[in-house]
C-alpha cells in the first residue's frame, strides 16, 4: 500500500484526528455543532491528503453515520445521543483500524517527502520529552541527574535536544510593540523561522491561566519578524490539563500568516 507521506508522519496526523474525538462527546449531533464539523472536515482532508481523493480509506470513513437512521417529529433525544455516540465510536475504531494498517504495509510513495519537516522533528521531540525525562532519572549507581522541576529544566532539555538537529539555535531578548514590553524568545530557529515557547504546568496555575498566557503569546509573536511557525510546548507531566486536544485545537485557531501548532504533553 503507497501513501503520500511519510509514514510517520501519516500515524502522527491520524493519532491526532484520533485523539481529537475525546472532545466531541459532549455534543449532541452534528447539525447543531460547527466543531463536529471541522473536526469530520478536518480528518476528511488528512484522509484525502494521505491514501488519495478515490481512496478505500476516505469512502470508509464518510459512510459512517452520526445521526438516526430514521428522523421522526419528537424524537427523544436518548436515541440522537445514541446514533451519535455510536458513530463516535465507528470513527474511533476506524481511524485506529488506519494506523494500524500503515503500520503493517504502508510504503511511502516515490517521490514522497520522506525526510522530515522540522517542525515534524521539533513535534516528535515534544511528544516524546517526556520518556527522555524519565529515562535520564534512572541513571546507573545513582548518580546525579537532571530533574524536571520547573521551566527552565525544560528548556535546558529541550535546548539539548533540539542541538542534534538545528546549529543556529538563539535565545534572544525582543520587544515587540504588543502589550508594550519586552520580552525573551525562549528558543528561535532562525533559518527555518520557528520560534519555540515553552511552559510547564504546576498544580497552583488557576483555571484558564494557562490559556490566557498562551494567547498572549499568540499574539506577540505574530509581530516578530522571523517568526513564520509559533511551536507553544506544554510540558504537562501531572495531567493538569484536563482536555489537552481540545486547549490545542481552540489555540491553533488563528488567522494570518502565522502558523501556530499547540503540543501538550504527554497525553493522559
């Protein structure tokens, strides 16, 4: 089976149409919820974007119903909760029925962008910090290590990481005219113009503090002139978070020239 990406790349999109749905149970049905919407839209394109428009694939997952097969006047809503859920659980099976499948078969077509992006290469660092930080606690005879307390242990690690794939890496003081102050970029690539923020939950952040700075943000960095891609990086190891696909789809809402990608981590 050829796909039109790399495979990995192809497993990383579908995981997170995938994990994406845990957002779309509190919806009643589709025709009364834009969010559906954009998220069957949303993974309609992946899916085209991937196995092709005349895919197996594609025909697979836009047969699968969201609502009652037979509508009638005073329907109880019990039973459009049903259809609804029942097609939440199809589609969940179906895309891991996908993954699994690239997994087992799946070629790259020829062709292809097989080397990764960097913003692919900066993603799987983020979703994957979290093992290196455990991995580095259980360190032979006990020696010292580096412990994950705050976000400047973060950033030193990230830093690390991301030195064995990009030389020009700048932590730079910049003032933009937003909010009228300055301050410091945590890490920006300067030659693939991608600036990389960084935080890391505690258990005192308030509800929404977390997506008030994260908006802030947003914002300030649209001003910078060699920032083409914003990378926000959450390092949640306790699980504060309490629905990390949805805070990363409602945060990479944004129009303009910007490209803004949300990764919390690690998932619950």
């Amino acid at each position: 089976m050829n796909i039109k990406f790399p495979v990995d790349r192809a497993i990383e999109i579908l995981r997170r149409q995938h994990d994406a749905l845990s957002s779309q149970w509190n919806h009643r049905d589709r025709s009364s919820n834009p969010d559906f919407k954009k998220w069957k839209r949303d993974t309609e394109v992946a899916l085209e974007n991937i196995f092709g428009s005349e895919s197996r694939h594609l025909g697979d997952f836009k047969r699968i119903s969201f609502q009652a097969g037979v509508w009638y006047t005073d329907m109880p809503d019990s039973d459009h909760r049903e259809a609804y859920e029942a097609g939440l659980k199809t589609a969940a099976a179906v895309l891991n029925s996908m993954i699994d499948e690239i997994k087992e078969y799946a070629i790259a077509e020829e062709g292809a962008d097989i080397a990764p992006s960097s913003l692919n290469l900066i993603e799987q660092m983020c979703l994957r910090f979290h093992r290196v930080a455990r991995q580095l606690r259980d360190r032979h005879g006990g020696r010292d290590t580096l412990t994950i307390g705050d976000e400047y242990d973060v950033q030193d690690l990230l830093h690390a990481l991301l030195s064995m794939h990009f030389d020009d890496i700048r932590e730079e003081e910049w003032s933009p005219s937003y909010a009228g102050s300055g301050s410091r970029v945590d890490f920006l690539l300067k030659a693939e113009q991608i600036v990389i923020e960084v935080k890391k939950t505690r258990q005192s952040m308030k509800r929404g503090e977390l997506g008030e700075q994260l908006i802030v943000d947003r914002a300030r960095y649209a001003e910078h002139p060699d920032c083409k891609t914003l990378v926000c990086f959450v390092y949640d190891p306790e699980g504060i978070v309490g629905n990390p696909a949805g805070m990363e789809r409602d945060l990479e809402k944004h129009e303009g020239a910007m490209r803004v990608r949300v990764i919390i981590a690690p998932k619950a």
